[in-house]
C-alpha cells in the first residue's frame, strides 16, 4: 500500500478496468483470428489484386484497340500475323536472328 502512495499512476495502472483493457487490447491486436498481421497482410494483398485489375483494364484497352486496327486495316492484319506467326507468302524465306541476352531460358 505504501508503493500506491509513492506512485498514485501505479494505482491507476492496476485497476482491474484498466488490466482488463489493455489484456482485450493485448488479445485483439496479437492473438486473435483477425488480428493486426493477419489485418495488414490481407490489405497488402487486396492492394495487389488491385494494381492486377488495373493492368489488366490497361492490357484490355490496348487489345481492343489492336482489334480495331485489325478489323478495319488488311495491312495492319497482315503486317500483325507476318510477325506474330511468322507467315509467309508464297516464295518468301524467314530468318530469325536472336540475341544472346533475348534468348528466355
């Protein structure tokens, strides 16, 4: 009791309201389900999927636009097909030249 009178904050800490708020607080933010980790790993994962979503849109933006040019353009289909499939026309020879740092391993 004599200590309770030297350090009037120690008696405030050791109400058994106080206790009981910071062993809630302790057990909500450490050792429950949904704790702050468990919270700040889902979130960093939410932000991922969406810059995902956004690169996606972007990529759907660029392909639409591809697929105008080719709906409308027989050069730009042709030019598209000649270097994405490598086709040829008739008489025609193909040579690819790859660099060493291009080659995927």
């Amino acid at each position: 009791m004599k200590i309770f009178k030297r350090y009037p904050l120690l008696k405030k800490l050791t109400n058994k309201y106080v206790l009981t708020g910071v062993a809630f607080a302790a057990w909500m933010f450490f050792l429950d389900v949904n704790n702050y980790f468990i919270h700040k790993e889902l979130s960093q994962e939410l932000d991922e999927l969406e810059a995902d979503i956004q690169y996606y849109q972007n990529e759907l933006v660029k392909d639409k636009e591809l697929l105008r040019q080719l709906e409308t353009d027989p050069e730009a289909f042709e030019r598209y097909v000649r270097e994405q499939f490598g086709m040829l026309r008739p008489g025609e020879q193909l040579t690819i030249v790859e660099f060493q740092d291009s080659v995927h391993e």
